[in-house]
C-alpha cells in the first residue's frame, strides 16, 4: 500500500471523515475536495520538500553574526507551503481559510512530514496563532495570527531556558511594566522582558518578513520577586521586529537577539536557537529590555501555552509516525530487490541455486512487519485523536465532551508512543539495509536521525508518563479511563463476532483489564512516589494496549468491508492486527508486573553504586 492508499482507508472507511460534511461548518467539503487537498499536498511534497531532504541535512542553517543563511529549497519550500492555504485550513473563511476537519488537515501534513520533516516547521506558527485565536484579543488575533496563517509572519514557542530545562516552575525570565500607561497599549499590556529561552525551533530565520515569539516569563511583584512555581508564570507576545495597530513593521527592531544556533544530531535544516531577551543589543526607544504584549491574564500564561502544547504533541506524534513511515517504505523497497542468500532445504543449502531477494526471509519479513504495525498503527491513532478535536469543536455537547475527555487521556500516548516506537522502526529500517544502511548512501540513518529529537520535542516519555499515571487516568474521577475503556470493550464486542479476530478480542479485554488492576494497584498506598517510580512502563504497557484497540478496530473495519480478504490491504490489515497481537502485546506483562507491585528498585538504587 502507498500512504495514499492507507490515509484513505483511514479517513473515509475508518473515521467516515466525509460524514463530518453534514456538519454547518464542513458543509462546503465533500470526498472531492477532500481528496483534492490531499492530491495537492502530496504533490508539493513530492515536488518541493522530498527532492531536498539530504540537501537541507548537510547544508545546516549558518549564522554570520548577522543573519541566518538557509537553502534556497527551503525558501521555496515554505513558499508551496503558504500559497496552498495549509497555514490557515483549518480556519473561517473571512480570514482566509478552508475550514477543513482537522483530521483532513493532519493527513494532508502527513505527506510534508514523510517527504521532509526537517524543512519546515509550520506547525510551531499554526500552532501559535491558534493560542492567540483561543486566547488573544481581537486586535491580537487581527494583527498577529492572522499574519501568521497568511505565510506572511511566522512563529515560535519560547518555554525551555537553559538552567530550567522541562522544569517551567523554574523560569526566570521576567517582564516588567513598560513605563506609565503600559496597560492601554491597543496591542496589549505593554512590558519589557529579560531572559533567555534556549531550545527554540525556528527562533531565528529569513523565511517571512517578523517572527512572532510567544514567550512564558514571570512578573516580579512589589519587592521585585519572582513567584515561585508555574503560578506566577505569564505569556506574552515579544515580536522580532516592531508593529503598529494595523499590523504594519514601523521598522524598528525588537530587543531580541540570537545568541547562537544549537546543532543537533537531526532536523537540521530547521534553526534551533539560543535568544537573548532584552540585553540592550537592540534597543527600543533607547531602552533595553524586549517590547512583549501580555496574552490573557497575568500569571494564567501556562495555562495559555498548553493550548498550543497539546496541539503540538500530536503534531509530535504526526512527525515521528512519518518519519518511521519513511524509513518502512525505504527497508520495504530495499528488500523487495535487493538479492542474498538462499532457500534452506531438508538437503541444506545449495551453493548453485539463484540467490533470494530478502524479502523473501522469515526474520526480515519480521523486521519489515514490525514496522509496518508500528507505524500504520501510529498513524491511525493521531488520525484518531485529529477526529476528536473535529468532534470536540462541532460535535453535539456530549459528543464534545467526550472527545475531551478521550483526548485528555489519549494526548500522552499519542505524542510518545509513536516516538518510542516508530524510531524503533527506523532501526530496523537500517537493519534491513544491512552495512548499507549505516552509510549516507541511503536515507534510513537520517531518518533515524531526524526522529531520535522526537523523544525529547514537547515533554520527554518521563514526563508523559507522569502526566498520564499522576493526573490523565485520575483527573474527573477516572472519567476520562473509563470512557476509554468503554469505546474499547465495544470493539471486544463487536470483534468476537468475527471468527479471526475473536481471539485478539479476548487478549484485547485480558490486557484492559490487566491495565486496571495496574492503575488501581499503583495508586493503593496513595505515596505518589511509590505510584510513579514506574510510570514509563506503566505508559508502555497502556500504549501497547491502545494500540491493540486500535489495530483490533481496524482489522475489523477492512473485514466489514471485505468479508473474504479477497484484497491484498485487508490482509495487510488483518495481518497486522495478528502480528501485533502475537509479538507485541505479550510485552505489557512485564511492564505491568512492576507497577503492580511498586517495584522501587531503580527510585532506591545508591547512587555511589552507579
């Protein structure tokens, strides 16, 4: 199957994505123009972005003191991108978008995520513009999102600093009143930040005319201290370059400079950065200190940002299925021509027989299929989480809730599962590859490469397994478990009916109810240190099993339609479910069996014995 071929399945057979046509907002769409963004995206992909990826990975981004140098393909590349209208599909119409479902959205993504994820990362401005459309004033949203969804603008999301790392409660940044009347500046409370943000994709480029940074700093109180924890925490928009009402560059520069650029081992066609806020190189009304404009309330600016963060995890997850993805169809073409060894036959081998292609071989049919459930696996479940934000934002009140609930939930394991496991995928993709694949001959090793960031991009698996065992699986009372448990036990049901899936249904309902006793087991002292010393194998063990659904739910799916396997895809997908079942699920017990028993041996280990 082509990734065409499987985004299909997946949006029409599967998710019934054209049903969400009969909805006010989408009423303009049908499977036609549906499949006409898809047709275009795949062909600016393919154009624009696939050609250009070993390019854009050895001709890293060059700062000159001045400016930052990026290929002439990248510029081109961003260019298709804003001109197709993808920065804004998903927005109204008088603003100059599409209102496209999200998860049409997030499937056309995918095609610029397999050609080339290092080239472009539009998904930091769409995400940033969706903040200030959720939490920004109307001239905010006017003078800064809309500018962004144009192409004109771009975007970032200044978090991490560089003694603070994931630990925001640890920000020290801070943002001061600028000057009497700062409070009545029309583009928002007017203040002047100082700090620095390290870690920041796209912080510095030539790309588009400003860069709008949304920056979390702290606001001093009145002996001039910082509050501790996230509570004192505020966000605001710090531009590169200086903008009036009308959203016009009055063509003075921010107080915003870089630093230096950090070179990592992937994505390095993209800039990440070092910025300096506010150290006077470049002075504002004679003044150092950056110009920022306060978004929403002060010291509600990480409740802002997660708005942003959220989305940005699935767009994680996205990334990371697609670069596994990549490396799958990369090691599946390989193996199709590439010719080694031969048959072993009750008389051994013979020496004079035509060599096999490996393809043909158990154990690489093995690696092939480990990452073709990996990763078409992945796929269907950020496919699945994009259709919940579709029915979280025009479904029927219930319907909406759910889907937050679900996605409350869900949100962890999307962003880390497929960046656990798709990477794994991309090994394998060497593997197959032989000596080959450890050599810039071939693409596996960048791929591998690209996606190795994607265990560390928006929250390591630590912290997504804390979030998901100490807040997402309690939150509302378990609300949020249960209704997982729900939709899952109604795929049980409907796959015992089905005579070669219904024993996958019965190691399906096993492992949901294994995954319950765990939850209930490590929370039994109620000592969250106890609880928590395991909760990457717990989120092992729960994505294992999410994944299972949903590979069960799929197969069950191309059957209905299909009864016979008379089609080479519904085997695929059936064989899938089959292997995952068989080679994969099996894992959880091990994972289960230390959060059942609050094994504490690596939260007491000495450190001296190290």
């Amino acid at each position: 199957m082509t990734l065409r071929t499987t985004l299909d399945f997946l949006l029409h057979d599967w998710l019934d994505t054209t049903g969400l046509t009969s909805r006010e907002r989408f009423a303009d769409h049908n499977r036609e123009t549906i499949d006409a963004v898809l047709d275009t995206c795949e062909r600016i992909a393919r154009e624009k972005y696939a050609p250009f990826n070993r390019l854009v990975d050895t001709q890293e981004p060059h700062f000159d003191g001045e400016k930052v140098t990026l290929p002439k393909a990248t510029h081109d590349a961003f260019k298709a991108y804003a001109e197709s209208g993808m920065l804004s599909a998903a927005q109204d119409y008088d603003i100059g978008g599409m209102q496209l479902p999200y998860s049409v959205e997030a499937a056309a993504n995918a095609f610029f995520a397999c050609a080339s994820v290092s080239i472009g990362s539009s998904l930091l401005s769409v995400g940033n513009a969706n903040l200030l459309m959720a939490h920004g004033t109307e001239l905010q949203k006017q003078v800064f999102a809309h500018n962004e969804f144009s192409g004109r603008w771009a975007g970032t999301m200044c978090l991490s600093e560089p003694q603070a790392g994931s630990s925001l409660s640890d920000v020290a940044t801070r943002a001061v009143p600028d000057g009497e009347g700062f409070e009545s500046d029309p583009l928002g409370a007017r203040y002047r930040l100082r700090g620095n943000k390290m870690w920041i994709s796209s912080g510095e480029h030539e790309l588009t005319e400003n860069i709008v940074h949304l920056v979390l700093a702290k606001i001093p109180d009145a002996d001039g201290k910082l509050i501790p924890g996230t509570r004192g925490i505020s966000l605001f928009i710090v531009p590169k370059k200086m903008v009036n009402a009308q959203g016009e560059l009055t063509g003075v520069r921010n107080d915003v400079a870089l630093a230096g650029l950090n070179h990592k081992l992937g994505w390095r066609g993209t800039t990440n950065t070092l910025l300096n806020f506010g150290e006077g190189k470049f002075p504002v009304d004679g003044q150092a200190g950056a110009v920022g404009y306060l978004v929403g309330q002060p010291g509600k600016g990480l409740a802002c940002m997660f708005h942003m963060m959220n989305e940005a995890r699935i767009g994680v997850g996205i990334a990371a299925t697609m670069l596994g993805m990549a490396g799958y169809y990369a090691s599946l073409d390989y193996a199709k021509g590439r010719p080694q060894g031969r048959p072993i036959t009750g008389a051994g081998k013979d020496a004079a027989a035509p060599q096999t292609r490996i393809i043909e071989h158990a154990d690489v049919k093995r690696m092939l299929l480990t990452q073709k459930a990996y990763c078409e696996g992945a796929l269907a479940l950020e496919l699945y989480c994009a259709r919940l934000i579709d029915e979280q934002h025009t479904g029927t009140a219930q319907d909406a809730e759910e889907a937050r609930l679900l996605l409350e939930v869900l949100t962890p394991i999307a962003k880390s599962w497929p960046s656990e496991w798709c990477l794994e995928a991309n090994s394998l993709a060497i593997q197959v590859h032989g000596g080959y694949g450890y050599t810039r001959d071939f693409p596996v090793e960048q791929y591998w490469r690209d996606n190795r960031l994607n265990m560390i991009h928006e929250g390591t698996h630590g912290i997504q397994a804390m979030d998901l065992l100490g807040r997402k699986v309690l939150m509302e009372e378990g609300k949020g478990l249960t209704l997982l448990s729900h939709r899952i036990m109604a795929t049980v049901n409907r796959c015992n009916g089905i005579p070669v899936l219904a024993p996958h249904a019965k190691a399906l309902a096993r492992a949901l109810q294994d995954v319950g006793v765990a939850t209930q087991k490590a929370w039994s002292t109620g000592v969250p240190g106890e609880a928590l010393a395991n909760a990457v194998p717990y989120m092992q063990a729960f994505g294992h099993t999410v994944l299972a659904w949903i590979w069960l739910d799929v197969a069950g799916c191309a059957l209905d339609n299909d009864p016979q396997q008379e089609s080479l895809e519904t085997q695929g997908h059936v064989g899938c479910a089959k292997f995952f079942f068989h080679y994969e699920l099996p894992k959880i017990n091990a994972w289960l069996g230390v959060v059942q028993s609050r094994d504490l041996t690596c939260a007491t280990f000495p450190e001296g014995a190290f």
